[in-house]
C-alpha cells in the first residue's frame, strides 16, 4: 500500500491539453458496485470514487468522477436499488475536475441538493480551480450549491448523519466527511477523507489562495487527531480499496478496518509536502 499512497501523493492534477483531459484509464473504466460496510457502498469508476450511504429515508452520495462518467454512477446506483429521487444530498470533497464534474448532471439527474463548504463554493459554482497551480486552472461544468457547511455540521437523512471536518489546502474548501456506522455490536468510524496532496498547488506567493501553507498544516493536524477504523479516500488506491474488497470477498470479513490507514496518510502527505516546499523555496 505504500507504494500507492506515494504515487497519489506525488500525482498532479492533469492538464487541460488541447480541450482534452489526459485522465489514466482507470478513471474512466467502470467497476460494479459493492458493498462495504453498513449502508456505504462504492458506486463510482475503477480509478475514481464515489460513495453511497442508502438509508430508506434517502441515500446520500459522496463525490462523484469526470463528467462523461455521471452516466457509470446513475447506473452504479441504479444496481443496487437507488432510484434518481431518492437521492437526496450530493456531498462535495473538493472542487478538482476529477471529482467535481459529475456535479452538474448527477444534481439534474436526482434533483439532490449540492453541499459544500463556503471555501469551494465559488470553484464549484464557476466551474473553475481556484488556486495557483502549476497546471493552471482546470475547468468543469460550472454547477449550483444549495447548501454551505460549516465545520462540524451533519447532513443528515433519516439517523444517518454525514459530519463535516474542514481540511482545506488541496483546495480552499475540501471537506472530509465523517460517518460512524455499526457493525455486528461495535461502532466504526468511516472516515472520507479529502485529498492533502499538494498537486501541484503553489506554496508561496499564492495570489488566489494566500493562506494555503496555513491551511495545509492545520489539516495535517486535524486528520492526524482522527481516529479512521475505515478510510474510504476520493481516489480509491490511497487505501486500497478495490483490492480490501476482493479480500474481504475471499472471506476477511475485517478487511476494510485498518486503523493504521488515515495516520500513514497523513505522515507520508506531510513528507511529500515539505519536499514540495523546499523545492519551491529554491526557486
């Protein structure tokens, strides 16, 4: 697993080159659904992530993929039972093109209303990133909000409550999300953590971002205070989440609970990031 969480790490946000997003495959490639635990299932692309938490009140969604694969998820859920209304909230991590195009359509597609905190709100409302990156401002189709979170606010539907943690950096507004569910008599915590990696994101002298150093390292430290029995990331190889599946088909029925995930994470995020500052100090 480490040598994907450093690869994660170290990935850029991909160029807009010649109207075209050089995305990896697997971004695009589709994956059945499956259960993970509770009421969470994976219902986004092989290479990125989107989460349902289906309560018979109203299901939930939690990030979504590219915009030409709104059409995987709608299928995704409709597999296992999720019609287009009874989705009710669409969660946003943060305001990057691979995880915020699919807003727009999945949001007409279901009616749900659109949260996020006010820190990407502008980003998901203009269709645009919005920080100075060495890749520029990559673009999305531009989608409404319909609620602001705050920090430690719940979205609720039915007993289910998602919590808000506010980890911005990787964007001015990424929100990770917080779910404790029960499992046979114990209680868990999922955490869905938004990204820490750098990506690209200019350190010093960030016009459109100017507290991004600070905001990175209060990040650092609230996710490092957090316990994660379960770490469900955006981009799904953090934690390895396609292949804890497999395991836990093969009969681990623990295979998803490591509470060893969210700390190396977080050590191998801070690592990656005071190399990318020392070497944006040189120059």
């Amino acid at each position: 697993m480490k040598r994907r969480i450093l690869a994660a790490l170290v990935a850029p946000l991909l160029l807009l080159t010649g109207g075209a997003i050089d995305a990896p495959p697997s971004w695009s490639q589709p994956i059945k659904p499956f259960h993970i635990t509770g009421p969470v299932w994976y219902v986004g692309t092989r290479g990125l992530a989107a989460y349902a938490i289906v309560a018979r009140e109203g299901t939930i969604l939690i990030s979504g993929p590219m915009a030409g694969e709104a059409g995987q998820v709608e299928r995704n859920l409709a597999a296992i039972g999720v019609q287009p209304r009874q989705v009710k909230w669409i969660l946003n991590s943060h305001a990057h093109f691979d995880h915020a195009a699919a807003f727009a359509e999945l949001r007409r597609w279901s009616g749900a209303k659109l949260v996020a905190s006010a820190g990407d709100a502008s980003a998901l409302r203009r269709g645009r990133h919005e920080a100075d990156n060495d890749n520029g401002f990559t673009r999305f189709p531009p989608v409404a909000v319909d609620r602001i979170v705050r920090d430690g606010e719940q979205v609720r539907t039915g007993t289910l409550a998602v919590t808000a943690l506010l980890t911005p950096g990787h964007t001015a507004g990424c929100t990770t999300w917080l779910l404790p569910v029960t499992e046979g008599r114990k209680m868990l915590r999922i955490v869905f953590p938004c990204s820490i990696t750098v990506a690209g994101n200019h350190l010093y002298g960030n016009r459109a971002y100017p507290t991004i150093d600070a905001d990175y390292r209060r990040s650092f430290a609230r996710l490092a205070a957090v316990h994660a029995d379960i770490v469900l990331p955006m981009h799904p190889e953090i934690a390895d989440v396609l292949e804890r599946a497999e395991h836990r088909d093969a009969g681990d029925a623990r295979a998803f609970i490591d509470p060893t995930v969210l700390p190396r994470i977080v050590a191998a995020a801070r690592k990656d990031y005071a190399v990318a500052l020392a070497s944006q100090r040189k120059h």
